[in-house]
C-alpha cells in the first residue's frame, strides 16, 4: 500500500525528521500492511495541528501516519461536477470541500486496493483520540458482527435506533445523516463498494458518506464517542467560489430527486432491522465491552 506521508507512526519506517527552520523532504514511502488495523490522519502539510496530533498518537499501540490533504482531484480520481452539485445539493462546492473530498477518497482508494481484509481508521486533524481506548478490539467488534463501517464521530444527533450495551458505551445506528468525517473505521471491503457508487464529486464528502440507502456504509457508531472535536475553526470552506445558482429546472429536480431518497432511506431502515438483530446477538455472544 502507497501513501505520500511526511512522517510514521510509532513502531513504523523511520522518517526524516525536519531541521530546525526547515520542512522535512516528502516522498512515497511504500508501507507494508503488516497489522490488520493502521491509523491515517489528514492534515496539511504546513497545518500547526501537527505537533498535537503527534502527541496524542505516539501513545497509541497501532501504527499510523500523516496524509497531505489535497486541494484539488487528482488525475485519476471522480471530477467535480458543479451542475449535479448545484441541481442536487442546492449550491456548488467550495474549493475546500472539493479538496476534503478528495482527500478521503484517495485514501479510500488505497485501501481498497489491499488484496486481504484491512482496515483502517480515519480522522481529520481536528479531533483527540482517546489514547487508553482500545481501537484493536472495535475491530473485533466489526468482523465479529459484520459490521464493516464504523463512525466514532458524529457532528449532529441524528435520529438513531439503540442496538446493544457493550459496557459503558452502546452500539447505534443512525437512522438519517449525522454528518462529519472527523473519524471512523472501515474495512477495504466496504472501501470498495463505497467508491463504485461515487462517480463525481457533486456533494460535501460527509453527505456522500451518509447516503448508506445508495452507498451501502449503514452508519453504526459507538456513543459516548472515543473521540472529541477540537474547539478550533475549520480548514473547510464552505463558501463555492463558483456563483452558478440553481434554476427553476433545478429546484423542480431537486424536490422529485429528494422525495426518492427520503422514500429509498425509509425503505433501507426497515431492512436493516434483521441486520441489527443480528448485530445484537453477534456483539452480545462476543462479549465486548469498552
């Protein structure tokens, strides 16, 4: 597996460490995934968040590295697309968010491209892990009840549906968007199905996540979360620079495109009712507990 960091996790490849006054050289440092479970942080290159981050990760048993956000697509990588982004989501993208979404999905494309079962847990530079919580068990958690996507964030309360205690904390899923992206597990298997339903970049990455009714990423999560959200301001933008504004045609679609989804994400959450019966029993046989 290949990522462009700029420094390794505890336990890792030995990286150059910058001079005093200096930025230390990138480069493609290939990364073998020995461990079932590894940990990627997105961050910008020159983000001050850095220093902290490494703090808070070198405690941590699992390895881990930095990944340079992007501020564009690459090459390779699903278009911005500012007609579908005005018709569906109401206006175009801003450059930060098309950059955010990029970012996620290059990860996730690495990922899925691993040839065994991996998983990887994802969090923006924004957050504080909880460094005595046990991220290797959650994976436990997930192959045990075939959970292959899990969110340890959430920006809002969504209407969610309680599935089991597991000690102190409790297994839910989220019945409509919570939105963010701040963290959260996911399995190479589940990386790849994700990616074959998103053809353009049309949306804010949280919200092309949260479709589960079109993407198949069901939200569970684990609450209280074993992570927060750091009090300082966004490096998303939300403001488009593009000034393109929806027409009447747009809205027209909009209303019938966002009548099927409602109708698609009810459908979705009444089948998913066997899927937590079986998760309850799974997590309840496995005896986990956080």
């Amino acid at each position: 597996m290949w990522l462009k960091v700029d420094a390794v996790g505890k336990n890792k490849c030995d990286a150059q460490k910058p001079d005093s006054g200096h930025t230390a050289p990138r480069e493609e440092i290939g990364i073998a995934m020995e461990f079932e479970l590894s940990l990627v942080v997105i961050s910008f290159p020159d983000s001050v968040r850095r220093e902290r981050l490494r703090a808070n990760l070198e405690p941590l048993s699992i390895p881990w590295r930095f990944f340079d956000a992007l501020r564009e697509p690459r090459d390779d990588q699903p278009r911005y697309n500012n007609t579908e982004s005005v018709r569906f989501w109401g206006r175009g993208l801003s450059k930060s968010e098309i950059g955010c979404a990029a970012s996620h999905l290059s990860i996730l494309t690495e990922l899925a491209k691993s040839r065994q079962e991996n998983w990887l847990l994802v969090i923006e530079d924004d957050v504080f892990l909880d460094p005595s919580f046990d991220y290797g068990t959650l994976v436990r958690l997930c192959k045990t009840s075939r959970i292959g996507y899990l969110r340890l964030y959430a920006r809002h309360a969504a209407r969610s549906r309680h599935i089991v205690w597991l000690g102190q904390r409790e297994l839910i899923r989220f019945k409509k968007a919570p939105m963010g992206t701040q963290a959260y597990l996911i399995s190479s298997q589940k990386a790849r199905s994700f990616l074959e339903t998103v053809r353009t970049i049309s949306r804010p990455i949280d919200w092309e996540m949260d479709r589960f009714w079109a993407n198949g990423l069901y939200n569970y999560a684990l609450f209280p979360f074993p992570c927060l959200e750091l009090g300082s301001s966004s490096s998303v933008n939300k403001q488009s620079e593009f000034d393109k504004r929806p027409s009447v045609y747009d809205r027209v679609v909009w209303f019938f495109w966002k009548s099927k989804e409602a109708l698609r994400r009810l459908l979705t959450n009444i089948y998913l009712l066997r899927q937590d019966a079986v998760v309850r029993k799974t997590s309840k046989q496995g005896k986990f507990e956080f």
